[in-house]
C-alpha cells in the first residue's frame, strides 16, 4: 500500500460488520456491469473489500485495485480478500481527488463513497485520468435529499442553544447533488454517454440501538469522536425524535464512458 499524504480514518471492524446496506446498494450496481473477465478495474473507496470480493469473483483473468483514503479500511480489506484472491488485487491508500493513475483501468466501480468528497469536479477529473480511453465508470452513492429528515432533526437540535456551542463552524461533511447536477459535472470532466439517476434505498432497521447504532458506528472516526464529546441528553433528544425503524437514503446511480 502506498503512503498517503493525509488519511480518513474509520473504524474498519464496525464498519465492516454494519456495512449491509452499502453491500445491498452495491450489488444493484454490479448487476448492471457485464464483463469479459480480463479486465483491470478500480474499486474507488473500496472500503474493506466485501465488494471487491464480488468484482474479483466476476474476473477469472483480471485485477481490482482497490483505493480508499483510510488505511484502517485497507488492513480491513487485505485481512478479508487475501485468503481467496491473493495476488489478484493491489490496495493503495490514496485521496479519490488526486488519484496516483493515468490510463490505466478498463474501467471504475465505486458504492457509498462518493459523496463522501466534497469537489466532485476534481473527483470525476481525476477519475477520468485514471481510465483508459474508452472506459468506464459505473457509481451509487448518496443524492438528492439523502436521510434529509434525520439531517433536519439533527440540525434542529444543533442550533439549539443547548448544544450550539458544540456545533459553532461545523460543516458538514458529505455532498448529495441531485441528478442534474452529477450529470453536468461528469461532461465537465470528460465523460461522454452520461445517465444519472435518482433511486430510494430503504433500509429497515429491527429497533431503536440497531438504528443508533448504525447511525453513529457506521461513520468515519472523525465524526464519531466529535458526537462522543456530547454527552447523552444530545444522542437521546436525536433518537427521540426519530422514527428508528427505517431510514430511507435516495441514492444517486452514475453511470459515464
């Protein structure tokens, strides 16, 4: 794995454990991708690997390159893919913005990780970099009005003055273009055949501590260690005022050649 100029860091175990939703979601876009078998491909925010694991077994004679910018996901990803795919796949600890690629993948896979990227006119640039002509990208990630009621309530409760003083200059640090929007930053970049769409991804959750649980395990490091600051009156009013049997997230499909 190569060195990173600055990392993400997550919890790879938790992650890893609660990632269903994010596998369900990525395997709807593995569907729609029809391959020869030989390809070298990247898995852009591979996370720790349970998707990779699903391109590699599509690739008899081909490589994945897995990309993340958290080496905790990485080590995640070696551990879970190397007793059945050693030798098949590269791990590289790399920003998404800045990939370290030119003209080198047949084509690009990414789920649950885009909007994670706030300058997506240099994520999609740097993305088409790294593809050879021809190639492909095929992406789910977050869009539109994503979990646009738990956001309200949380913003809600932030600017109370309770809790404000905790939240002064925090900004949020995901991005959910619309359909419009990711279509026109893809032409930008390069891409040509472009078709973006907005879907729902319901996700039912058994009770109130899955639902918690997912909510704050299932986040990057940075964000989990800042709600711990709090103490329990914030998370409480949170779920409070939540329904905790579902969060319904519209994820955004991007597809570009």
């Amino acid at each position: 794995m190569s060195p990173p100029s600055k990392t993400r860091e997550w919890n790879a175990t938790d992650y890893h454990r609660l990632s269903g939703p994010q596998v369900s979601w990525g395997k709807k876009v593995l569907a729609r991708v029809h391959l020869r078998g030989d390809e070298m491909l990247m898995d852009a925010g591979c996370g720790t690997g349970r998707l990779t694991a699903e391109l590699l077994q599509s690739l008899p004679r081909g490589r994945v390159v897995g990309v993340d910018l958290s080496q905790n996901m990485l080590a995640g990803a070696r551990d879970y893919l190397a007793h059945d795919f050693d030798g098949k796949f590269l791990l590289v600890v790399a920003d998404l913005q800045d990939l370290p690629f030119e003209r080198v993948f047949d084509g690009i896979f990414s789920t649950a990780a885009f909007h994670w990227v706030l300058d997506h006119d240099r994520l999609f640039r740097s993305l088409f970099r790294a593809l050879r002509p021809g190639g492909w990208l095929r992406a789910q990630c977050g869009g539109g009005p994503n979990l646009a009621r738990l956001r309200k309530r949380t913003d809600d409760l932030a600017a109370t003055p309770k809790y404000a003083r905790y939240f002064a200059g925090f900004r949020e640090p995901w991005i959910y273009n619309d359909a419009e929007t990711a279509a026109a930053i893809l032409r930008r970049a390069g891409f040509t055949e472009v078709d973006t769409s907005l879907e729902p991804a319901l996700t039912t959750l058994e009770d109130l501590p899955k639902y918690s649980e997912l909510c704050t395990r299932s986040s990057c490091v940075n964000i989990w260690s800042a709600f711990q600051t709090l103490n329990n009156a914030l998370r409480s009013s949170l779920h409070s005022r939540t329904r905790p049997r579902r969060t319904i997230p519209p994820s955004r499909s991007i597809t570009g050649g």
